[in-house]
C-alpha cells in the first residue's frame, strides 16, 4: 500500500509574523487571567471555607473549618469570618479572634482597620479589636483612637486593650479620660493600660480610683499607685486603709510598703502616725534604697516580717483571708471518697475517717463555724452537676451557719468506688456513676456566676453581667476534670482568664489526694490567688 505523502502544493506557509504575535499575546492573557482565577493552596482552603461551613450543623466541626484558615494571609479572611460573629458560638468566636491575632502580612491586617471603620455590630466591632491586640500591630492606633469614644462599652473597652496592645506609651493621653468613664471595666482597664506603660499620668486617677465604689477600680487603682511611686499618693493610700474593708487591705499595705520602706501592715494607726511625724518635706527613698529595706527587714525577721497574702481571720485548710465575700466551691466527686494516702499529715485532726471527702467536709463546716458575723459567704458542691447551697451569698449569722453546717453535713461522694459493685451488677442507675464525674468548668463558671452553654458570653454583648459580688473563691478539688463544656484543662483555664478578667476575682485553690498540680496551681497563679497542696 502506498502511503500519501505531503505534497509541496498542500504544506501549509509560514505563519505571518504579526498574526503569531496575536496568538501568543493570546495565550499569555489567557495563562495570566488562568493563573488569577486558580488559587494557589491557601487561598483554596478559603474558598473551600466559603463552600462549606454554613453546611456544617455541629460547634466542634464549625470551629475545625475556622481553625483551618490559620495561617492564610488573604485579607479575604477578614471578609468571610467577620459576618459568622454576629451569630457564632463562643467557642468559634475565641476561634475567630486567634486567627485574628496571628497574621504576618500587612493586607490582612489593612482590611481588619477597614471593616472596623465600615462596621455597625458591636460584636464585630470587639471581636476585630480583640484580634488586633492579640496580634499587637503597630500603626493601627489612627484607625482604634476614634473608638474609644464608642456608645458601646465592649466596643471602648476592647479598644484600649487594643491601642495598648503594641507597647507604644505614647497613647497614654489617649487612653487617659477613659480613666472616668462610666463604665467600670472600662474605667479599671484604662487604668490597668497606663500602668503597664509606667505612666505617671495615672497618678492623679488612681489616687481618685482608690475611692471608687467598685472593688475592681480600687483594685487597680492600688496596682498603679504601688508601681508608679509618688509621694502624693501616700496621705490618700493611708486614709484609704482607715476605711477599707475587706480584701483589697493587704494591696494598700504593700502600696505603702513599696512607696516608703516600711512594714506596718495593715495597721491603720501606726500608719497615720508614721506619717503625722514625716509628712513635712517628705521625700520618697529610691528603688534602689526600698529594695535594701525591704530584704533587710527579712533577712533580720528570718522571713517571718508581714506577709501580705498570709492574713486575715478566715482560715480555710491553710489559706487565709481578708475577705468579708466568700464562696467554698467543693468537689463532691465519685473519687473524694477515696482515703488520702498521706494519714500523717492528718493524724490530728480528728476526723470521722480518712476519706477525702470527710476532710474536707470537717474543715469546711470548722471554718464556717469561725466565720465573723460581718463575712458573706456561700457554698457550692459540684460534681457532674453543680449544686449551690443558696443563690446568694448570705451574712454568717447563727442561724446561716447552723444550716450551712448541716448541708455540709449531708453531703457525699457521688458515685464513688464504693457504688461499683452497685454498676458491676448491672443497676448502673443505683450506682450514679454517671452524675460523679468531675465537672471544673461547670463549678468555676458557676462560681463567677457566668452563664454557659448557648446562653455563653461573647465578647461586645451589651447585655453581659460581669458583676459578682463574691471577692473570694476557695476552690478544692482532688482530680483532673472529666466533663464540662471544657475537659481540657487549658481550654478551662483560658475560660476562667477570660471572664475573670472582667470580675477580678481571687481564686484559691486547694488540691488533695491525686490530682493535676499544673493546672490547680495554674488557675491559682493567674487569677491572683494562692495554690495549697494538702497532700495526696
């Protein structure tokens, strides 16, 4: 067979020169405007992110897809989590905010200002703020600055944390009138910023802020006076511990101590008279010299001088208190019935056994029968479920601390190895194993009187009640948490912080038998309470 050849005649020509220019202009438009419409791999999680998330019906996967853009720099980012925080949970919207925090790129972050500037909804509003100060920006305080005049106090308030945030001092004037503001988180946060920056202008407020009708203002007004040394701030501190009552006397002793060497304590009088005798031409000794004082008086005493976090006449299993606002926050868990190992340590003091939960329950029903008429105080029992004694704190009169007692009395572990056998032999209900579960989260939120599940806070809502009227939390537990909206032990301790942040609250914490010390001391050294360790 003969194969057909090309012949001369049906050969094609050469392609004319400025017709082949027209096809390669073609087909590099074409590979350019390819190239823009295809994401490259980030960008791709973000349209996916688009695609599929409203499809998403449970919390856990909905904050998975929104930890999945960590890391994309798109400033589109901004665009398609910014309108999920009208409505998201609260665990999306911590979420949300770390993502916020976490860019490297500029765009991301010039698209956050913008939406900030465009954006009505408080909670949006917030929560942009909240990301701009975890992320610590720079050059984001021309667009912050006008909101701090906002109608909203989440809004005022995330915006000082988020001028702050960088470490540029020279925002303190800004930040300055918020110092009077009418709200009180508002008013102890700008506080709190100026001292951080070591700025002298707080002095004049502070030394208004110790007067405060709120705890939490006097709090950190104390804070500043005691960091940034004034001798005007002596006469006014003095007068304020003539009158204070309660918890914050210790913070006025050590402002004092720290502005003038000297360790009375929180006596009142001896301070005043110190004073009468050097106010004429007083004049504050140097860091250097307070320093020298201070490790002079405890090398002489041994260090057995004035201890400002170990005083007050209530005791609670080794932790002392000035406070006049109490709540025991008791776990009553299945392995509280468990007997300490450690018996020495214990030997003395009488108790019915050496079970965990017999402890405790003597030394709770000791401390309320030593409490002073004019203390406060409530008592909660938890384990899965959380179990308050009253609704409200109550003044420990005869007759509340009679019933006090008496509950105490009454309690048990619940669900404990003793109801094993109980489960063993198939009457689970009976043994209740299910309700003596450890539930941290649930008895802390409860304790600070935090609302959980749907009816969460999230940060901007206008309506969020952080005002507590407990000052003290004593919080005793024996084992690692087992159930709770949060089990992780550093998902519940960046809970607390957060809502503490708001309520200053003190929380002690006290730790018997097996149990998780990290995390017990933890929630102790970051809500500016003290960690007992009773032994296991």
């Amino acid at each position: 067979m003969r194969i057909p050849v090309e012949s001369e005649t049906t050969r094609p020509g050469p392609i004319p020169m400025k017709r082949l220019l027209t096809v390669l202009l073609a087909l590099v438009s074409s590979s350019l405007l390819l190239l823009a419409s295809t994401p490259k791999g980030e960008d791709q999680t973000l349209q996916d992110f688009k695609k599929y998330y409203k499809t998403y019906k449970v919390t856990v996967m909905r904050v998975e897809a929104v930890h999945a853009l960590e890391g994309v720099e798109d400033p589109g980012v901004i665009d398609v989590l910014a309108p999920i925080l009208k409505d998201c949970e609260p665990e999306v919207q911590r979420v949300i905010v770390k993502i916020f925090g976490k860019f490297k790129e500029r765009p991301a972050v010039d698209r956050m200002l913008e939406t900030l500037k465009s954006e009505k909804n408080d909670i949006v509003r917030s929560t942009l703020l909240e990301g701009l100060a975890a992320g610590k920006y720079p050059g984001c305080a021309e667009a912050i600055t006008p909101l701090l005049g906002d109608k909203s106090w989440p809004v005022r308030r995330q915006a000082i944390k988020a001028l702050a945030a960088p470490g540029d001092a020279a925002v303190a004037e800004k930040i300055l009138p918020l110092c009077d503001d009418s709200e009180v988180a508002v008013r102890s946060d700008a506080i709190d910023a100026l001292t951080a920056f070591n700025s002298p202008l707080v002095v004049p407020k502070a030394i208004v802020g110790i007067n405060d009708g709120d705890r939490r203002v006097r709090g950190s007004s104390l804070k500043a006076l005691g960091k940034i040394r004034h001798a005007d701030s002596i006469e006014p501190l003095i007068a304020r511990l003539a009158v204070e009552d309660g918890v914050l006397r210790p913070e006025i002793a050590e402002a004092l101590a720290n502005l003038t060497g000297n360790e009375f304590g929180i006596d009142a009088p001896k301070w005043a008279s110190w004073w009468a005798e050097n106010k004429a031409g007083y004049k504050l000794p140097t860091p250097d010299a307070i320093a020298y004082l201070r490790s002079h008086r405890v090398a002489k005493t041994g260090g057995s001088g004035f201890d400002y976090s170990k005083s007050g006449p209530v005791v609670f299993l080794g932790q002392p208190t000035l406070s006049k606002s109490i709540l025991f926050v008791i776990d009553v868990s299945g392995s509280m019935e468990a007997e300490i190992t450690e018996k020495d340590r214990f030997s003395d003091g009488e108790y019915p056994s050496f079970q965990r939960i017999d402890i405790v329950k003597t030394e709770l029903m000791r401390v309320i029968e030593r409490l002073e008429a004019n203390v406060n105080f409530n008592i909660i029992a938890f384990a899965t479920k959380v179990d308050p004694w009253k609704q409200k704190l109550m003044p420990a009169n005869v007759l509340n601390k009679s019933a006090a007692k008496d509950w105490v009395k009454g309690l048990y572990a619940i669900g404990g190895a003793s109801k094993a056998d109980l489960a063993t032999a198939g009457l689970v209900g009976s043994a209740n194993l299910e309700m003596g579960k450890t539930n941290t989260f649930g008895a802390l939120m409860a304790a600070l009187n935090v609302k959980t599940g749907k009816d969460a806070p999230r940060t901007g809502g206008e309506t969020k009640d952080y005002r507590v009227d407990v000052d003290t939390i004593f919080f005793l537990s024996d084992g690692r948490p087992t159930v709770g909206d949060f089990v992780d032990p550093d998902d519940i301790l960046r809970e607390v912080k957060l809502v503490n942040d708001l309520r200053k609250v003190v929380i002690h914490t006290i730790a018997i038998g097996e149990f998780q010390k990290d995390f017990m001391k933890k929630i102790a050294e970051q809500n500016s309470g003290v960690f007992v360790d009773l032994g296991r």
